[in-house]
C-alpha cells in the first residue's frame, strides 16, 4: 500500500492539472486533446487515469466516508485481493462501457478512433469517480440527527440478523421450486421485515436526512449535466448535428443499461449458487 500512496503523491499535480481543465472546461479540454496526434498508449494513459483515480476517491472515501455505506481500505492479503480484484472487474467495465458509446457513435457517423476516444472518456469517468465520493459524504449530514443515526445502526444490524434466516427459508424448497418453510421461521421473518421497514421510514422521514439526500442528488444531477455537456461537445467536434448527438447519448444509455441488467443476473446467480452450496444436505 505504502507504494501506491507514493505513486499517488507523485502524480497529483499532473492529476490536479487534467481534472481542473475537464471539471471546469470541458469543451476546451476535449478539442485539446482530439488535437493531440493518435499515439499508440492512448489506451494505457487511460487506464493509468482511471487507476489513479480510484486511488484518490478510495483515500479521500476514508476522510470522508459516505455514512451508510462506508468504504474500508484492506486490512490483509485477502482483503487487498478483493479490493483489487473488485477494482480491476470495474476497469473492465468501464471499458465495456465506452466500447458501447463508442459504438453508438460509430452508427450516427462518428469518424474518430476508439483509443483517442477512450482517453476522453477515461478522464470524464475518472473525474466522475472522485467527485461521487464527496456526493456520497453528503449522506453524513442526516446522522447529525441521533434518531437517524441511531436507526441506521439499528437497520445494519438488523440486516445482519436477517441473512441467515433468509439463506435458511432459501435452502428449503421442493422440486418445484417453491419454498417449503415452517409458519414459525416465515412470522418471524416477516416480522422482522416489518419492523425493518418502520425504522427505515422513520429515519428517512427526518429533515435532516432529506437535506443530505437531496444535495447527494442534487450534486449527482449537476454531474449527468456536465456529463452531458461532455458528450455534446464531442459530438460537435465530430461535425455531428444535435438530434444526432441526442440519439446517440439515449441509444448509449440504454445499452448500458440492459447490459448492466443482464450482469446483475449473472451476478445474482452466482451469488445463489453459493448460497445452495452452502445450504445443509437434506
């Protein structure tokens, strides 16, 4: 780790550079860098952004951690290997992704190359990802009020109670497919969701709760718009026309959507796989 923070001090002022050029002009900082001539490691910068990114959003995240979903930096070799391996699958992603608004470019008469458009798009991501961690600290304004926070523990920890009986109601079905579970185990369980359920509307109820959620969203909002602004301004400098800029950015979002779907039913999956295997032989 001790490396890595090295690697992060050293890169700030070049990291500091491109993020106040991107934040605060990205249509000039787009035509800057569709000006640079197309180099062979334009994919590889990309990459090396993105990581770096990541690390100054996972170490700003333990100054400011967002309050009700906080992230903690690895504690052992296992815990690195997740972190890690969970770091790399969204760099994948992220790759995926832009392949994907790539392509919808291509089919509205985008004539540019993909690496030159992969840096773009790994320094919008990148600049993205650090400012989602101050939008996801803004959560800590509602555990100002004690019944929030106090409710909140009381969720976690109800949360942790449930899992096992949950995994247990799920271990019993029949052939079918239908669940085979006592009267006993399934009152219990669903006195706990409701009781679950009150405490949540209770804390999400309170004013200060609202403000916090309301500037996360708010700041998520003024994110999409520059985002959006992003994407126009490429589209323009690719001589693209406005309602084609528009299609492209629709057609886009919604790719990514219905591939995000089917990945969380893959990932859903494999996650209940692991539940049946654990479940006790019958």
């Amino acid at each position: 780790m001790k490396s890595y923070i090295e690697r992060v001090i050293a890169e700030i002022p070049l990291f500091f550079s491109h993020f106040s050029q991107c934040l605060f002009r990205p249509k000039r900082f787009i035509q800057q860098q569709l000006a640079i001539a197309e180099q062979p490691d334009e994919i590889s910068k990309g990459v090396e952004f993105l990581i770096l990114s990541f690390l100054i959003a996972l170490f700003i995240s333990q100054v400011l951690p967002e309050a009700v979903n906080p992230v903690s930096l690895p504690a052992d070799d296992a815990a690195f290997t997740h972190l890690a391996s969970s770091a790399l699958f969204d760099l994948f992603l992220l790759f995926f992704a832009a392949a994907i608004a790539f392509g919808c470019l291509k089919m509205v008469g985008v004539a540019g190359s993909f690496f030159a458009f992969f840096r773009l798009f790994a320094f919008f991501c990148g600049i993205t990802m650090v400012l989602l961690v101050f939008a996801n600290a803004l959560t800590n304004i509602g555990m100002i009020d004690p019944v929030v926070a106090k409710s909140w523990i009381q969720l976690e920890q109800s949360a942790q109670a449930l899992q096992p009986m949950t995994a247990q109601l799920l271990c019993n079905t029949d052939t079918s497919g239908e669940l085979v579970a006592d009267e006993a185990s399934s009152d219990a369980l669903q006195q706990q969701l409701q009781q679950a359920q009150t405490v949540y509307q209770q804390a999400t109820e309170r004013t200060l709760f609202l403000l916090g959620a309301g500037l996360q969203a708010l700041i998520q909002l003024i994110l999409a718009c520059w985002l959006f602004i992003a994407w126009f301004a490429y589209g323009k400098q690719q001589q693209l026309s406005s309602g084609k800029i528009v299609f492209s950015a629709l057609l886009s979002l919604t790719l990514i959507y219905a591939a995000s779907v089917l990945l969380s039913l893959m990932q859903t999956g494999s996650q209940m796989m692991a539940l049946y295997r654990a479940c006790p032989a019958s």
